[in-house]
C-alpha cells in the first residue's frame, strides 16, 4: 500500500526524519531550511519520534553539539541554509575530519550579499572541499528518498563521512507535491540500528578523538578522509540499488535523461532538472537529439560516469547556480576536468543566482547554443 | 624513531588509543626545578593533583603520596596552589 | 483538462490562498492528476499582497519554474485589481474568477466570472471567503468533484475549523458557478 501525500521538500525531509528517528538533533533555525525542523518538532511533539533536538545558539554550536553526539554513539541529524552554512562552516570540516557520519539537510540559499533568502548554491559550493558528501535533490520525492538513504552512506564503514542533502530553497522546500513514503517500518529496517565501528566515546575504551596532526600526520589524515568520500561513490551506488528494492525508484549519483543518443546535452543540479526534462521532451518532439545529464552526487564528483554519459554528444551545456568571480564557475570546472581530451564543446552557464528563475524558453536557448553566459541577466546577449 | 605509519594503516580520523600512544618520558623537560614536599604540613586537600598538568601528582587510594619525577616538567604550578606552602621547588 | 492548466491565486497575506492553492492540489492528486502548489515568497506580511499557484496535469509535474501565463487567475481580495496587475500574462482562453458581484473596470479586457463570496461566507456566517471561492474554481474547472475537494479541505485545516462550515462554503461556491 503506497502513502502518497501532498508535501513539501521540507515536509517530506521532516517525514522521513520521523522515520528515521535519530537520537539527536541540534539545530538553528534559518529560512528556508526552517519548515524541515519545524514540521520534525510537530511530529516529534504529537510522540511521533523520540528525537532530542538541541536548541542551540548558533549553527557553530549545531555542528559542534551533533559531532559529539555522533561520535558518542547517537544516530545525529541537523539542517540549515546559506549564512547558518557559512557559520558552520569551520566546523563542517571538523565534523568530515572527525569522520562523524552526521546527516544534514541543506536548504539551499543564496549567500549574502546583498542578503537574499532565495535559492542558489553558493552555500554548498562554499564548503566545496569541506571533505562532506553533498547530494542534490530535483523534487520533494528526491529530497525525501536521498534522507532515508543518507545514514546509510554516512555510517558505512568504507565512508564514516557527513552527508548533506541538498534541496532548493523554497522551489523545493517550500512547494508541495506529491511524495510518496515508505513505511514506517521499512524505513526503520533500511536504516538498522546506529553502530559505529570506529571508537566512540567510551568510558571502558577511552580514545583521543581529534587529535593534533604535526606535518609528520596531517597529510596522511587528509589523505585518509579523501578516499573515504572516494568510496562514498560505491557506496551510494549499492545503496540506492538496495534502496530501488524497497521503493521502486532509483536516485544513484547521476541520472542520464535522453542520453541514448542525444548529440545535446545539459548538465544540471537540484530543481532545474525538471524544467530541462520537459524541455527534453519537447525538442525530442521536435526531432531535436537533446538529453539531460542531472548530477545528484556533486561530491564525490562521479568524473567517470559523466564522462561516459556524454559520450557521442557533440555539444554540452554546463548549468552553474553559483558563480566563482574571477574563475571559472564549480561544476564547469569540474566538467571541464572530467572531459579533459574529449572533442566535445562545453559551454558554461551562470544562472538563477538568488533566486532567478530559470523558465523554458531560457533552456531551449541554451540547448540551441544561443544563450549568453549570464543566462536570464538583464542586458546579457550571446557573444555569438 | 619509531618508523611513521601510512595512511591506510592509522586509525580512522587519527583517533588514538592509550595502548597506543608512545609513553614518552617528559621529566627530562625539567630545566634545574622540582617540586619538594613536606609531608608534615600536607592537609591532602588535593589541589595539587587537580592543577598538575602532567599528572605526575601520585596518590594512593585518595592520599597524597608524592611526585612521578619521570612525568614531572617543573612548572611549579603545584606549589603555587599548595594552601598550606607544603610544597617548594628545589634544585635538582 | 489536457496538458496542463496553471492557476494563480491573489490575495493579502493571511487570506488563505496558499491553503486553497494546496487543498485543490490535494484534491486533484487523490483523482490521479500530477499537481504540485506552491506560494511566491516576497515580503512576507499579514496584509501584503501574496500570490500563490497551483499546477494540475494529467502527467507528473516536473518543472520548478515559476507560472507566468496562467489558463486562470483567482482574485480572493477584490482590491488588489487597483494594484497586484491581476490579469498580467493572463492565456488567450483563460479566465479571471473575482471576488465580487460584477468586474471592475481593470479587467475590462479579459473573461471574468464573477463569485460574491465575501457576501455568500458572511451569509453562512464562517468567513470562508477562500473556501467559496475554492468551490467556484474547481466548479469552473469541472474537477475534482465538490465531494473530493471537502475531504481534501477538511483533512488540510485539520481540528481547528468545523468541518460542516468548511463544507458549506465549499458547496456554496461550487454551486454557484456550476
């Protein structure tokens, strides 16, 4: 029996939280991660979930309080948006070189400023190099599917790394539509129980965690947490495979769209996926060969399988929601990067930065190579 | 020098075990000091053991008994809190 | 209903047009459409002017773009026709269904079918106003069916509001433009 609702993202991440049931919560409320914990602290209130939320001070105090929750043995879970992110941010790198499988739901926002509460990315590409999992949601089902199956990359062994879902500020958060949960249940047998197979805090076997690295460790460290988000990758992989069996969906680190034999293509994060698939549609309709390359798993960044992806495609268009002034924009350089010695014509695009709305007729321009590189910038034209 | 481990083979996030950790000597830090007791005037309040940072303070059950020389830096902080003016810091 | 139809809700912040955008999407996804509801965020007070959409499609709804030229445009709060451009991007066959007795002026040029539910939900005497015109709109979509739409409104406002009074001024609105 499926129980399909009318949701929210931010619902349907709150949703399976309650499903999920983790021991701890620290959190600080920003829009427009905000209806997440709020809806979480509604259902928790009416004894729908046993979860301790920490009300903290700050979202460093969040990441603070939920690192030593998830190293003292509790499933620990938080959320936040944009400035929360660009606070927390000096922790986040602690929280990955701690290894402390924290899930988080990022609500993504653009960063001040001028302050702005709409969707980009720059809060996730702020913490790029954080050493963090960063997973990207199209719709409210994408957002919810991607929470129940992120404790389990999380706390693999092979991983041992936060892992954030990231879902657009209010385009997802906000909307409502339809999603469909799993069982209470089932949900709980997928995640299992919490156990932590590196040393936690125990009184019986004491540890050092987070020690001091001298230039003889620190390198070593590094180098150990970046094969963990290396393997991240497989993991994600056999865990969306399991997660198929359960839901009948399949969320793995990129979805090919039309691909087959599409000679275009598109490469995008989050929500605007779904506009370039109907676009897809369209000029398919239209005996044009596009296809859609929608990057779920941003790190670790699957350069192989993209690069297989766009394989026979003559032209790429590459969707940034985030800039880098005076470089060039993340996911362009890193699909520059991964196609390195291909034929094929990348093209990069900047667009929706606080909230700009990406429509239609902007990704037909893009698909026809006619659109400027600030897509949907008032005064912009093509160079060409 | 022990020979440096690689990165595949330490613990996951550098964490460290007490059988783990070389138990390097420090009392050869010590630069000229060390802390001198006179039993007769302990009250065995304790603070001595609180405050030192090296836990060379040694107790036995919860009585003062004296000084581990071998962990012992010198800092003299012990005999800065001692109450009672029972401890001193002599030459070597 | 083929393809898909865009509707856009006006009103003041706290007049209930975020709730009737996602009680008609609710109905219409119990009746197998692909929906998806959502409000537009700008300075969020009690008294702004507040839109919100509701998208319905006989297929799942994929895009995450804002609606710009909506088939029908509901005006919860009649004073907003002298500032919220209320028939703006208005589709060649689409209609305006308007708070009032007859069409102002401002919208002259464009279908207006009129629904008086200040005056209908002051009659029933439970201020409803959002929920007659909720009726109206879906009886003027010709779906979902009034039985539908009060279940989907009831579960929505949950134990806060009389289920009787919300079904009432469902059925009013409905009723009058059936």
């Amino acid at each position: 029996m499926t129980d399909v609702r009318l949701l929210t993202g931010g619902e349907a991440v709150a949703h399976a939280m309650r499903q999920i049931d983790p021991d701890v919560v620290p959190v600080y409320p920003i829009t427009p991660q905000t209806p997440i914990i709020q809806t979480f602290a509604k259902l928790i209130a009416d004894g729908e979930a046993s979860t301790e939320i920490v009300n903290v001070e700050s979202e460093h105090s969040a990441m603070s309080a939920a690192i030593g929750a998830a190293l003292a043995g509790g499933r620990t879970m938080t959320a936040t948006s944009s400035q929360g992110l660009a606070l927390m941010a000096e922790v986040v790198y602690i929280a990955a070189s701690m290894r402390a499988p924290i899930v988080m739901a990022l609500g993504n926002r653009a960063l001040s400023g001028p302050i702005n509460i709409h969707c980009d990315h720059s809060d996730s590409m702020l913490i790029r190099d954080s050493g963090v999992v960063q997973l990207f949601a199209e719709s409210a089902q994408d957002a919810y599917d991607l929470t129940v199956m992120a404790p389990r990359i999380a706390e693999d062994a092979r991983v041992l790394l936060p892992v954030l879902v990231c879902l657009d500020g209010f385009t997802i958060t906000h909307s409502a539509e339809p999603v469909s949960l799993l069982p209470d249940d089932e949900v709980a047998r997928f995640v299992g129980p919490y156990r932590l197979r590196n040393a936690v805090l125990d009184t019986t076997r004491p540890t050092t965690q987070g020690p001091f690295a001298m230039p003889d460790y620190y390198f070593e460290l590094r180098r150990q947490q970046a094969a963990a988000l290396e393997a991240a990758l497989d993991v994600l992989e056999e865990v969306a495979a399991e997660f198929e069996l359960l839901s009948r969906r399949r969320v793995g680190a990129l979805e090919a769209y039309r691909l087959e034999d599409a000679t275009r293509a598109i490469v995008a994060l989050g929500s605007t996926a779904g506009t370039v698939k109907d676009v897809v549609d369209e000029l398919r309709d239209e005996h044009e060969a596009a296809g859609l390359l929608r990057l779920v798993s941003f790190r670790p960044f699957p350069s192989a399988a993209i690069a297989a992806a766009l394989e026979g495609c003559a032209s790429v268009a590459v969707l940034d929601r985030a800039d880098s002034p005076g470089g060039t924009p993340p996911l362009h350089a890193e699909l520059a990067a991964a196609l390195y010695g291909s034929d094929l014509e990348l093209a990069g695009h900047v667009y929706g930065l606080g909230g700009r709305e990406l429509h239609p007729p902007d990704v037909r321009e893009i698909f026809r190579g006619a659109a400027a590189p600030y897509v949907g910038l008032r005064g912009e034209r093509c160079p060409v | 020098m022990a020979e440096l481990s690689t990165w595949e083979s330490l613990p996951i996030a550098g964490a460290v075990r007490p059988s783990g950790a070389p138990r390097t000597k420090t009392g050869g830090w010590r630069t000229g000091e060390k802390p001198a007791v006179d039993v007769s005037l302990c009250v065995n309040c304790l603070l001595c053991w609180l405050y030192c940072p090296d836990s060379a303070v040694t107790l036995s059950g919860e009585t003062f008994t004296g000084f581990d020389l071998e962990y012992c830096k010198g800092c003299g902080i012990c005999a800065d809190v001692c109450p009672v003016a029972a401890i001193e810091m002599v030459p070597e | 209903m083929d393809g898909m139809t865009e509707i856009r809700w006006h009103a003041r912040a706290g007049q209930g047009a975020k709730t009737a955008a996602q009680i008609l999407a609710l109905a219409l996804l119990r009746t197998g459409k692909g929906v998806q509801a959502f409000p537009e965020y700008g300075p969020e007070r009690r008294g702004a002017p507040l839109r919100a959409y509701t998208r319905v499609a006989d297929r799942p709804i994929r895009r995450h773009d804002s609606v710009t030229d909506p088939d029908v445009v509901v005006v919860l709060e009649p004073s907003l026709v002298h500032e919220a451009g209320v028939a703006e991007g208005l589709a060649p066959d689409g209609y305006v269904v308007f708070n009032g007795d007859e069409a102002p002026p401002e919208l002259d040029e464009v279908v207006v079918r009129c629904v008086p539910a200040q005056r209908l939900a002051s009659k029933l005497g439970s201020g409803f106003v959002n929920m007659v015109m909720l009726g109206a709109v879906a009886a003027e979509l010709g779906e979902p069916p009034l039985a539908d739409l009060q279940d989907a409104a009831v579960e929505t406002l949950g134990r806060k509001v009389a289920a009787d009074d919300v079904r009432r001024a469902l059925s009013e609105g409905y009723a009058w433009l059936n």
